[in-house]
C-alpha cells in the first residue's frame, strides 16, 4: 500500500471508532436496542480498535512485532466477521425456523450463569432477526459483516509490506 504500516493501523482504529460512534448513534438518538449479536460484534469491533490503536502507538520496528499485531487484529476482525455472518443468517431465515426470543440483557446479565450469557451472545435469540435498517438493501449486521472483512484484509495486507 502507499502508507506506513502504523498509519494502517491507525485508519483501521478510526474505522473501528466510526463504526462504535454510529452504533451508538442508532442506540442513542435512533433509539434502535442492540440484540445479544449486535452487543457481540460491538465488542469484537472494539477489541479490533484496541489491537489497531496498540499496534499504531508501538510501532514496531521489527517484522515479528508487526506480524503479532497484523495477525491478532485479522483475528478479531474474522471473529466479529463470523457473529456478523450468523445475524444475517438469523435475520433470513423463514419466520418459523426464528429461534425465540429471550429475556431482556439486563435480565440475561443479572441472572443466569457467564457461560449461558456468553452462549446467548454469540448464538443469538429471536430479536437478533428483526431488521430494523437497512440501506442498499444491506442490514446493519450486513455492512458490519463487510467492514469487518475490510478491516481483515487491511490488517493483513501488512503482511506483505516491508
């Protein structure tokens, strides 16, 4: 590419704090309540910013250092890729194959063990295939799944620089 790698991996940092900022623009002023998957890609779309925003202030002067950083922030992304994957996958299929609905976060988080709320979070309930966006005919799980494919491939693209 035409930028040094910490510059990289300080645009995907920004991308990653563009997309939280819009996630919280539709929470907040939309008033459009996050589902256990949307909740889940929100974390693995900061913990991708926080490797990117690690790797920019370290800057690593050797290959190996950068590869870590290049490798753990494709990691991320390719996890929050598959949660984006398996919402839109929720939010197509036929009304009666919809999983149902569970009891509000708040509840989730105050009474049932970590290990459920995690399962929940990551395989999703039957609020998780409401659309309630959409632009171009993509969900917000849809863009969300194509800028964490983005945010892969421009981590990995380091791999290849010198």
């Amino acid at each position: 590419m035409f930028f040094s790698n910490r510059t990289e991996f300080f645009l995907g940092f920004l991308a990653c704090f563009s997309m939280l900022a819009v996630g919280a623009y539709f929470q907040l002023v939309e008033e459009l309540e996050p589902c256990p998957l949307c909740i889940s890609q929100r974390i693995a779309i900061l913990i991708t910013g926080i490797i990117f925003l690690a790797a920019c202030l370290h800057n690593p002067k050797s290959t190996t250092g950068n590869r870590y950083y290049t490798i753990f922030g494709a990691i991320a992304a390719l996890f929050g890729s598959a949660v984006s994957a398996r919402h839109v996958w929720l939010q197509n299929l036929p009304a009666d194959e919809v999983p149902e609905c569970s009891p509000g976060l708040s509840y989730i988080f105050e009474n049932f063990p970590l290990a459920e709320t995690i399962k929940l979070m990551l395989n999703g309930t039957g609020e998780c295939a409401d659309v309630l966006w959409t632009l171009l005919g993509l969900s917000i799980p849809g863009w969300t799944f194509i800028a964490f494919i983005g945010l892969a491939t421009l981590s990995l693209v380091q791999l290849k620089q010198k």
